[in-house]
C-alpha cells in the first residue's frame, strides 16, 4: 500500500509484503505522517509497481480529500 499527500512523491509512504483477499478489507495505521493545518488530498494505491497481474487493473486506488484543523 502506497499513500501520497497532496500529489508528493517525495513524502510517499509505503507498506510493503501485505497481501488482502478480493473482496476484503484491511486498516493500516500510518503513525508517521505528519499534516500540516489545512486540506490535503490523499491517494492510496495497492499495487503500484503492478506486479499482481489482475483482470482489473483501475480499481487499485483510493483518494479522499481531508480538512486537518489545530484542536
């Protein structure tokens, strides 16, 4: 699993060696981002390098748009 904020391939975080069933889903914790104030979009691709050969390559990736706030 792949997570880049805001499009920077320089900030990428990965999680490597997992493997998920279809039709399954998995929560990852990523402890080690920091976020500034602000929106960010996010983007998490399974998969990235494709090396699991699938019928469907273009549902391998995730993006959501966050709203982080100081508390």
């Amino acid at each position: 699993m792949r997570v880049l904020v805001d499009g920077d391939d320089d900030e990428a975080k990965e999680k490597v060696g997992l493997n998920l069933d279809a039709g399954k889903e998995l929560e990852l914790l990523y402890d080690d981002a920091r976020l500034k104030k602000g929106e960010h979009r996010l983007t998490a691709t399974v998969d990235a390098k494709k090396a699991v050969a699938e019928s469907d390559e273009d549902n391998n990736e995730l993006k959501v748009t966050i709203n982080c706030r100081d508390d």
